[in-house]
C-alpha cells in the first residue's frame, strides 16, 4: 500500500543484527521459575548436532549384521530385572476404584487405564475391563518374566476388571523411533510364546501392538482376553513382528511369504528362520536352529 505525500514512515528498520548473525548471548542470563541457578541462554546454532554425530544416530544407516536370538542372549538377572517375585492372584468384589486412583486411558495391548495405589507404597498399575470370565485357577501358568503380570482380579457391577502390571511403551510405538534393532527383544518374546506353548495356551492376535516394555526395558506379551487353548503353536505371529522390526516398521503383505527386502544385508540363516516362520510351527523354528542361536540372525 503506497504511503500519501508529506507523511512520516513510522516503520522501524531492522538492524544488521537482525539480518545477520545473530547477537552474541554471552551477556544475557536468564532465571527460571523453579530453579535458583543462572542458566545462560544457548543459541540454536550451537545445540545443533554436527553432521557426522548425526548420521551416527541415524538408525537407517545402521545395518546390523545378524540377530543373536538364543535364550541364553538374555540372562536370568536382566530378565527379571526390576520385577519382584509374584504372589497368587487375589479375586475382589469391591469396587477396585477405591484402591485405585485413575490417571488415563492408554493404548497398551487394548484400551487400558492407568492408575496408580491411594495409600503408600504408591504403586503404578493398569486397569483392563475384560470381555470373559476369569478364575484366578486359570491363570496359575501366566507367571513368566516375559508376560504381563495379572496383580488383582475385580468384579463389581457387572464388570471384570484386572489389574496388571505397568508398562511404558508397545513395539510398535518403540519401532517409530530411531533406534538400532535390538535382537534380544525377539529372543524374549519367543521365550513369551513358547511358554504359553507348554501350558497348552496360544495367543491368538499377537502383534507388535501387544509387544510390551517395561520401564527398565523388559519385554512382555499382553495375553489377557487374547489366549485360547491349543495343542501347537504357529511361528508366523514371531517372524511378522521379526520382519517388521528388520524393516523397520513395515509389515509384510498378508499371506506371503516372510521375505527379506534386501536380503544381502542379512544372513542366509536369517532369511531361513523366516522361511520356517512363515508356515511352520514353533517348534520346527527350534527343530531348525544352529548351535549358539533360534533363528540364526547372529
């Protein structure tokens, strides 16, 4: 818009500083609320991570050679860390909402509420209403360091509510960020399978969704409502979420074979293990494995 004769411009200019570089922050320090120390102010330029720290971080550029899944990969001690010995499973019919303080709803293996003990010790847990029955008896086999602990058991108003264990994040969302593959992490959800293989139980829409991790980085199955009764187990759940988490994220197409995108950065031992998986069973993965690994990705 032209500006009329005789009248004054009253726009400022922008010094160099503000084309340029930017002003030193040498001088300037600033006091944030809740802290009583000085913190002098940054500029951006300065935080920014050189190039080659960040192709270092970049886990597209990372191509793991092969993947140990052997049992012994991951000792009792780290298996179990942070996890205490689990007592039998109690069957309430109180209201668990008077034990419990809720916080949120969360995506964890299914629509879950997070909450947390009213009285000390306070106590992190998630709330799932079950669609079946429950009988504490059944539940004698779940106590395994790779599935989700069932604490409590409530029935009130005609709901069926369980109270487990808290985890932090599922595979799938782990697998949205760019970390390196961490083979171990198979290695312990087959151990998850195939103790619920020996106890007679298969999951039955076992996915990276139901994958679960703990705080100190445990992996657990969500099994409750999702488990029936079977005399064989099927290892194509185990090679999907093994393939999606060698290519990052992307399923397979349904009904294919389990196929390598670029099969010359893997082992042929590898791709044999999805070969296995893709029609066979659990146990032919176990029937199939060389010394020092399950699937040969080592």
């Amino acid at each position: 818009m032209s500006r009329e004769n005789g009248s004054r411009d009253t726009r400022k200019t922008r010094s160099p500083d503000v084309l340029g570089e930017p002003t030193s922050n040498d001088q300037r320090n600033t006091v944030f609320p809740g802290n009583l120390d000085v913190i002098k102010l940054q500029s951006l330029s300065s935080l920014e991570v050189p190039s080659a720290e960040r192709e270092k971080r970049d886990a597209s550029r990372y191509i793991p050679p092969k993947i140990p899944l052997e049992a012994i990969a991951l000792g009792p001690e780290r298996q179990t860390k942070g996890s205490k010995k689990r007592t039998s499973i109690n069957h309430c019919a109180e209201d668990p909402w008077d034990t419990y303080e809720s916080l949120r709803t969360l995506d964890r293996g299914g629509i879950v509420i997070a909450a947390y003990t009213r009285k000390a010790p306070v106590q992190m847990v998630v709330i799932k209403e079950l669609r079946s029955v429950l009988r504490t008896t059944e539940l004698e086999w779940s106590c395994h360091h790779n599935l989700v602990a069932c604490l409590q058991l409530y029935h009130f108003e005609e709901k069926r509510l369980a109270v487990m264990e808290y985890t932090v994040a599922t595979l799938q969302q782990v697998m949205a960020v760019p970390l390196e593959l961490e083979e171990i992490h198979i290695s312990a959800l087959f151990e998850g399978i195939r103790h619920l293989s020996r106890n007679g139980v298969v999951h039955s829409k076992l996915d990276t969704s139901k994958v679960l991790f703990t705080q100190d980085g445990c992996v657990k199955i969500a099994f409750l409502d999702d488990y029936q009764a079977s005399t064989s187990t099927h290892a194509r759940p185990l090679g999907i979420i093994a393939i999606e988490m060698m290519h990052k994220g992307i399923p397979p197409d349904r009904g294919n074979a389990l196929i390598l995108r670029h099969p010359d950065l893997w082992s042929a031992e590898a791709a044999n293990f999805l070969s296995v998986a893709s029609r066979g069973s659990l146990q032919d993965l176990i029937n199939v494995r060389h010394p020092g690994s399950l699937t040969g990705l080592c």
